[in-house]
C-alpha cells in the first residue's frame, strides 16, 4: 500500500512538473518572466553546495526547532492544566479564543518593535505562531480521556496525579504529537516569514531577499522550493515517529499501517 501510495505520488509530481514546463515555455515565457520548472530545479540542485544558503539554512532551521521546542515546554503544560481544571479552562477560554484568530505573521512588526535582539525576535513570532495548534490539540487530547477508566483508578484508591500519569496523559498524548506535527509546519512558514519582514544577516528569507534585488527569479524560487522540503522532511520524520510511539492509537482510529 506504502509503495503504492509512493509511486501515485510520484507519477503526479512528474506529471506537474512537465505541464508547467510546458505552460510556461510556451505561453507564460512570451508574456512574464518566469523561470521554468527546470530552470528551478537546476538552481535548487546548486543550492547545497552554497555556503551562503547552507548558512541561511541552518539558521532558519535553528531558529525553527528552538521555538517549536519552547512553544512545545509552553503548550503541552498549561493545555495539560487547563485540561484538568475544567473552572480555569473556562475562564482562560475566551482570552484563547480571542489571540488565537490573529494572523500570526501580523504580529511581526509588533515583534520587531518590542523585541531588539534579531534572533530571540524572530524566536519568539515563531513560539507564538506554534502554541496554538499544541495547546488546542492539548486540550482536546484531555477532553478525550475516558471517563469510566478515570474513574475506575479512583475506585481503586488513586489520587489525582496518578490518574493524571496513568491514564491522561498517555491518552491525551497522540493528540500532543498531532498538535506538535501541526505546528511544525507553522513554525517554519513564520521563521521564513520573518526573516522576509525583517531581515538580517542570515536565513533562507534573507537570502530570497538578496535573489530579489539581483532579479534572479530562479533563485527565489529554488530557496522557495528547499523552504518547502524542509517542511515536507519535518512532517515525515514526526509522522514516522508519532506512528511508532501511539501504533495502537493509528490502529484503532483507522490510520494506515506502515
């Protein structure tokens, strides 16, 4: 079924990179320009032995996984308080429900103001945009326990705690890796994002900014198409690793067997 999957997928990427090659070559290219896919791919094969983006890379890819990792130490706790004390929940509620709309890119310019170190600015757009979907993912995890097991350990004589570390969590947690996954995703968009809105010295942003004013439309594109296998990359290994530690979870929510 994997191998299958797989070879569809490919089959359609294939099929996509040869339409646009000739969309563009043939109608496209006589009115804008635009690179081709090839063009694209040609530059993006170069990429890696550029010190340039490799050092840009690994900036954004640190500034990355830092702030997915503080917002993972913010969210995972308080999504678990707040989970478990159902009066503070409804209070803190429509304060989550307020922030949680606003554009996480739009709070990039307040950063830049309120924020004076370049990479704890950017650090922090990056928790902020990653506590969301952890700590909504959280709660529902918490909200999901079943109630009858719960309730069977206090029968037996458990406390809280022990019903929290015995049954809560290990519930709840799958939901966490799912938030986490989630968040992944967004903590990188915001990491390029800033790096796009506020510059700096290094960065895959920064060096789409510095393609742009040497009008090396291939450029932007191929550093655009690494910021997306990064994404892609990220998603895969933390779906790989959620599938093996909550196997049984997959299992029984019907997820496919790898």
């Amino acid at each position: 079924m994997t191998r299958a999957r797989l070879t569809r997928g490919a089959i359609g990427v294939a099929g996509f990179l040869i339409v646009g090659e000739l969309v563009i070559r043939l109608w496209v290219g006589r009115t804008f320009d635009f690179p081709a896919p090839s063009a694209i791919l040609y530059e993006a094969a170069l990429l890696p032995v550029d010190p340039e983006f490799l050092e840009g890379s690994l900036v954004t890819m640190g500034n990355w996984g830092l702030g997915l990792l503080v917002a993972v130490g913010i969210a995972v706790p308080l999504g678990v308080l707040l989970g478990s004390l159902p009066t503070a929940e409804q209070a803190v509620r429509p304060l989550l429900e307020f922030l949680r709309p606003i554009p996480s890119v739009a709070i990039i310019p307040l950063a830049i103001l309120l924020i004076p170190d370049d990479a704890m600015m950017k650090v922090s757009v990056i928790v902020y945009a990653s506590l969301w979907p952890i700590l909504i993912n959280t709660l529902y995890g918490m909200h999901d326990v079943d109630p009858v097991a719960k309730e069977s350990m206090r029968t037996f004589g458990f406390g809280s705690l022990a019903v929290l570390g015995r049954v809560s969590l290990p519930s709840a947690a799958p939901f966490m890796a799912t938030g986490v996954r989630i968040a992944a995703g967004i903590a990188l968009v915001l990491a390029v994002s800033a790096e796009l809105v506020a510059g700096g010295v290094n960065g895959l942003g920064v060096y789409a900014v510095k393609a742009s004013s040497g009008n090396r439309m291939d450029l932007i594109m191929a550093a655009t198409l690494w910021a997306g296998l990064f994404g892609v990359g990220a998603n895969l290994v933390l779906q790989a690793a959620e599938r093996r530690l909550f196997r049984w979870h997959w299992l029984r929510t019907g997820g496919v067997r790898t």
